[in-house]
C-alpha cells in the first residue's frame, strides 16, 4: 500500500531527533483475562510514535493514533501505532534501567528479522539501537483460541514442523528448558510460593527429565509454541487460502524440537492424550518419548513462573499443579503396571 504524501516504509536502524506527536491513546480490550501490566511509560509512547512518523513513514508532521496491549507477561510494551493505511507494532523494554534489557529486546528484534526473511513472522521495519526497541509490520488477523488451533491441528502442525526446518542463524543460542525451570524452581523456593511437596514433585521431574532427553538433537526451535504466538491471516480474497505465521520470537534458538511440540500439548491440555499431535507431527519412536518426557517439564514450566508471580497467576499455578498430579500419576500407573507383566 502507497500514499501520495508518504514513502513506502523502509529498514533502518537510527533514530531521528525529538519532536512533539499528537495521538490519541488507549488501552486494546483483549479477550486474555490475565493479570495486565501498567500502561507503558510516556517516554515508550512517544517513543513507539517516533520510530514509526519519522524513522519508518519520513513524516514528523504525522499525527498517530497509539494504542497498548496491556497483557503482562512481558518484559516488553507492546504498542499499537496506526496512521491509515499503515499499522505498526512496536516492542520497547518497560523498565529499560534494568541491565541488559536493550540487548534482550534487540535479540527478539534479530530473530524476529530471521523468521521474516524466512516467511514464518511478520516484518521488522525498524530498530532503535539505543533502546533495543523495533517496530514492525502489523499483520491483520489475530492469534489463535485454544478451540481455534484443536480445529487446525494439521496446518498447526506444518507450521510448526516449518519452523523446525528452517535454517537457523549462526548466531543463535542453545535452549534448554531444563536448567530454566530448575531456575524458576529456585525464585520458587526463595519465595515459598509452592508447598515442599509440590517443590520435591518438580525436582524429581526436572531430574527425569535430563536423563530421557539425553543426548537430543540441536535445531531451530521456537521454544515458545502456543495457542497467543500463533497467528491467523485472512486470506486477501476467495482465491487465497488463510495464512499461519508464528510470532514472538524473543526465545527462538537452538533447542529440541520436541519441547516445542510437548509446550504446545500443554497448552491445549491435551497432556493425558498427545498421541494425535504426535501422529500429525510424523513423530519417530525416539521423538515421542522425549515429548512423554517433556510434558511433565512443560507443565512444571508453567506452574513455577506462574507461582512466581503470585496474585492471579497464583492460581494458575495450582491448577497447573493438579494437571501435573494427574500425567504425575498416570505415569506411576503405567510403571506399576509394566513392572507387574515383567514378573
């Protein structure tokens, strides 16, 4: 899309000097009922606007509309700026004193770049280096419902196993969920925001978990595969098909392809019957029992970052914590059973 006073919007990596931007600000309604952030500073909304009117559109006379997601499980506002016929997302860090909080969020800003060039996200358009913060193209649609992707399964699938596929960057890192929720285990700890026995109950699944997986191969992985990072585009007529793109791609590294698949389970609490998504996935023998393994982890994830959080995400956690229970026990019931045809 073109404008007859506005250039086509281009890459860049600079930011132009201040100037002053009318908009009008709101929050976006977000069927998501978690706990939201505060609303980003004033500084990161006038910010979001500049990297847009000026770095991207060329155009300081531009008055913007800007909104805010206020979902928080984020380290990142995630800010709206629209000035039709352009849409733009911004990601800019929302306590930017704190260390290493520009390179985290350049980091998503470079694997995000990397989906795009290989069709898997949408478009970075513009990054700040100061701040580490990007902006990038808004896609039209919206991320999936847990029901919506259970209806989508296999071209969930192909998605995911597209992900998998593609070539990674030689400068990505190596993912591994494992040392991540012993770490969350011990913030857990710190705080005593889980009763002892729930904290044993991840320590042996954290152990078991090290030694199923073992060995496990290295490649591309999203790492954080569920139903609010994947994306669905309308098709633009009745002759296109729709579209599934992934985003939020700050953990995108080097990992086991089987965490992916095993996060996503999880997510559509489908853990005590995964057997259909590994069918769909094409999964090897070896590969589904790293995804029986990962599922217990995958939960334990969930429950110790939530706990973490307290308030709402408190309850999260516990519910969590009773599906854990139940993979916990069908699993001691599947042993019991193997250990007495042994006999």
């Amino acid at each position: 899309m073109t404008s007859k006073h506005r250039k086509e919007p281009s890459p860049t990596t600079a930011l132009a000097s201040d100037m002053q931007v009318s908009r009008s600000i709101k929050s976006i309604d977000q069927a998501f009922e978690w706990p939201a952030s505060k609303a980003p500073d004033p500084f990161n909304l006038t910010l979001a606007s500049k990297m847009c009117v000026v770095l991207i559109l060329g155009d300081p006379s531009i008055q913007p509309t800007v909104t805010y997601f206020t979902s928080g499980w984020s380290p990142n506002d995630v800010i709206a700026v629209t000035t039709p016929p352009f849409e733009f997302i911004v990601k800019l860090p929302r306590q930017p004193s704190l260390p290493d909080t520009a390179l985290t969020c350049k980091a998503e800003a470079m694997r995000t770049a990397w989906a795009a060039k290989h069709g898997l996200g949408p478009k970075v358009l513009c990054i700040d280096p100061e701040s580490g913060g990007f902006a990038r193209e808004r896609l039209r649609g919206h991320t999936l419902t847990v029901d919506m992707i259970k209806s989508r399964l296999p071209a969930v699938m192909r998605l995911l196993r597209r992900i998998h596929t593609t070539p990674p960057a030689k400068w990505m890192w190596r993912y591994d969920p494992v040392p991540v929720v012993k770490n969350q285990l011990e913030a857990v700890k710190s705080s005593k925001a889980m009763k002892s026995n729930e904290v044993t109950v991840i320590e042996k699944i954290i152990s078991n978990t090290a030694k199923m997986v073992k060995g496990h191969p290295w490649v591309l992985c999203h790492n954080d595969f569920h139903s609010h990072n994947i994306f669905l585009q309308p098709a633009e007529n009745r002759f296109r098909a729709n579209k599934l793109m992934a985003i939020d791609f700050e953990e995108s590294d080097f990992g086991d392809p089987m965490w992916d698949l095993a996060y996503l389970i999880v997510n559509l609490e489908l853990e005590q019957a995964p057997h259909p998504m590994e069918t769909l996935y094409g999964v090897t023998p070896d590969e589904r029992l790293r995804v029986r393994a990962y599922i217990p982890l995958a939960l334990a994830h969930c429950a110790t970052w939530a706990a973490v959080r307290g308030g709402k995400w408190a309850q999260h956690s516990r519910e969590l914590m009773e599906r854990l229970k139940g993979v916990v026990d069908g699993l001691n019931g599947r042993v019991r059973v193997e250990a007495l045809a042994e006999k």
